[in-house]
C-alpha cells in the first residue's frame, strides 16, 4: 500500500486565506450592521460558506493506493478507480496545464474539483488542492487529474499495473 497526502502548496493555501476568510469577515461584519431583517448581505455570506465548505468536502486530503484500487480521500464521497482500468498515469506538462480551465467545475478555497476541459487532453474530472504535480490518469471512459504530494505514487501505480499484468 502507497499513501500520499494532499495537501494545499503555497499559492493554494494563499487562495484559500483570501478567499475565505476575508470575505467571511467582510460578510460578517456587513451582518452585524444590519438594522432590518433579511439582506442582500445575509445571502453572500450564505451562498460564500456554503461554497466553502463544498470545497472543503470535495477535495482530497489523501491518495491511497491498495492491491486493486487508485483511492482519491474525500470528506465526501472516495473516488476509487480500479487499477485494471487504469490506461495511462503521468505527470503533465507544463504547456498542457496552460490548456485547462473549468467547466462545470469549482476552482477557490481548498483547491479545485469538478469538470474542466482542456484542448490537449480533452474533458478532465479534477479533483486537487494543489496545482502542482498534476497527474493525469486516463481509463476507458474518463480522464482524471490528481495532484498528490508525492509525485512518487505515479511509478507506484505503474508497478502495481506491471506487476498485475
């Protein structure tokens, strides 16, 4: 068994700073002078929390690799992907990174989950709280992009294809 973390690097955990907590404190500072009932205020800072915990939930906190399975950690919901399907597993490059941008997908605090395109590789289920050691894992019907921390699960996944095969 491999398990790498998922953690935020830098500029992730940067966003997340920004993005979460000075908006909660303007919201809630907006809430408190509020004179009258319901506000426009009341529902930012509704619509912003309940945003930042979506991303909180979605994104992964770890990558475990067993005997049979890729397993992405969530607080909500694993993706397990079964290594027999597993096609392809790579870091990508710099100039394919270029190319993403989201769909129907969630880029902010916490990191990034969600549908996102790519005119090199095509649709991707993104699931990360980094931006580096973007690892592209290709199956039959999706292609996923990970970024653990230890980009040292890509030749572990690979040696446990191999040696399955």
């Amino acid at each position: 068994m491999f398990i790498s973390p998922s953690t935020q690097n830098k500029s992730t955990w940067a966003l997340t700073v920004i993005l979460g907590i000075a908006p909660m404190a303007f919201f809630g500072w907006k809430m408190l002078s509020l004179t009258s009932g319901f506000n426009f205020w009341v529902l930012m800072f509704a619509i912003f929390l309940l945003l930042c915990v979506v991303g909180f939930v979605a994104t992964p906190y770890k990558y475990i690799l067993t005997g049979a399975h890729l397993v992405v950690k969530r607080y909500w919901r694993d993706v397990s992907i079964p290594l027999s399907d597993i096609k392809i597993i790579r870091l990508i490059t710099e100039d394919e990174k270029k190319t993403i941008w989201r769909s129907f997908g969630y880029a902010g605090p916490f990191g990034y989950f969600g549908v996102f395109s790519s005119s090199k590789l095509s649709k991707l289920h993104v699931c990360a709280r980094r931006y580096t050691n973007l690892t592209l894992v290709t199956t039959e019907s999706k292609n996923y992009l990970f970024a653990p921390d230890d980009p040292q699960l890509i030749e572990a996944v690979r040696d446990k294809i191999r040696d399955k095969r």
